[in-house]
C-alpha cells in the first residue's frame, strides 16, 4: 500500500517557488554570457524565463539581485549543513562537510559559474562579489554551529569565528584553483585545503 506524501500544500508551493527562481536565475546567467551584463534587462531576463515581471519582482528587486543568487546558494548549502550536522560532530567536521557540499555545488554547476566569471570581468560590480560564503555571513554560519550544540553565545568568541574564516578562506583559494588550474580531482583537492585550515 502506497503511503500518503507528507508534503503540505505550502511546502508544495515553496518548492515551486524554488525551481521558478532557479530557472529565472539560470535565464538571467545565459543572457549575461552571450550578451554582456550591461546589456541585459529584466525585461529580456522574463522574456527568457517565460514570466511576467511581477512574478521576477516576487524573487529579486533587480538584476543586480540575479548577480548575487549564485553566492546566496552556496552560503544557504553551507547553513543548512551545519545547522544539519549531530551536536557529537566536531566543529571542524561540521564545517568541513559543509563547505564540501559548496564544492560539489560548483563542480555540478561549473558550466554556468564558468561564464559568471567570465562576465564578472566586465563589470566592476560583479568583480566584488565573494564566491561561496560571503565575509558578512561568516559570523552567521559561526552561531549556527554553535547552536546545534546549544550554545549559540560560543558562536560570537573569537575561536569559532577564526574557525570559520580560516575555512572560508580555503574555500576561496580552492575556488580559485579549479578554476585556474582545474586540478584532477577538484573534490579531494578541497579536502586537502580545509583539512590545513581547520586543522589545529
């Protein structure tokens, strides 16, 4: 006998509203590729998408919104795995998995950020966007792993902070090297970077 799903209509809706956002980003990126960031507007982006404006106004303010999804994807993965990780994991550990789930994000979705960067080039605003965890959310992603073992304050001293920087910055060189150098196993060379700094 077949169960009944536990999915509410809300959570329904939720999910659509993700996979509706998802495409409009993707539109977006498309476009920015083939025909310069300047270039585009939301109007061409909706045009892509197959929405109405109203509906691109429901998900972003405006395209310099579009810009920043991709980085608000990976800091929401990296969130949700450490708010997922058991108390009796490690801090390390924690973040250590969580940051290895952006990377399997990049390496899934290297086509598309392959031509972000691309694009960034061109444009100052872009330039000055942060791969992966923003500097701003660090101090965020610091309390959620404090919190999962009840003690979310522990998440404002400087240890768990440092914690958190010292891994994003691995993040960050490790992004820079698959992409410039594409390393053979772009996941195992992640590994060996966070395991260095968050190590001790």
């Amino acid at each position: 006998m077949r169960q009944r799903s536990q999915e509410t209509p809300g959570s329904l809706r939720e999910r659509k509203r993700e996979r509706s956002r998802a495409a409009t980003v993707e539109a977006a990126w498309r476009l920015f590729i083939d025909r310069g960031y300047d270039q585009v507007t939301v109007q061409d982006i909706c045009v892509a998408a197959e929405i109405a404006p109203r509906t691109f106004h429901r998900y972003f303010a405006g395209k310099e919104d579009v810009v920043a999804e991709p980085v608000r994807r990976m800091t929401s993965i990296a969130e949700e795995r450490v708010a997922a990780a058991p108390a009796s994991v490690s801090d390390a550990e924690a973040l250590r998995e969580a940051l290895l789930a952006v990377g399997r994000f990049v390496v899934e979705h290297r086509e598309l950020l392959t031509g972000l960067r691309a694009v960034a080039l061109q444009s100052h605003q872009l330039r000055s966007s942060y791969p992966g965890v923003r500097p701003d959310h660090e101090a965020h992603l610091a309390v959620r792993l404090a919190a999962r073992r009840g003690a979310p304050d522990e998440g404002r001293g400087w240890r768990l902070r440092l914690l958190v920087g010292c891994a994003v910055a691995g993040f960050r060189v490790w992004y820079e090297d698959y992409f410039r150098d594409a390393p053979q196993d772009p996941l195992e060379h992640l590994e060996r970077i966070l395991g260095v700094a968050v190590s001790g």
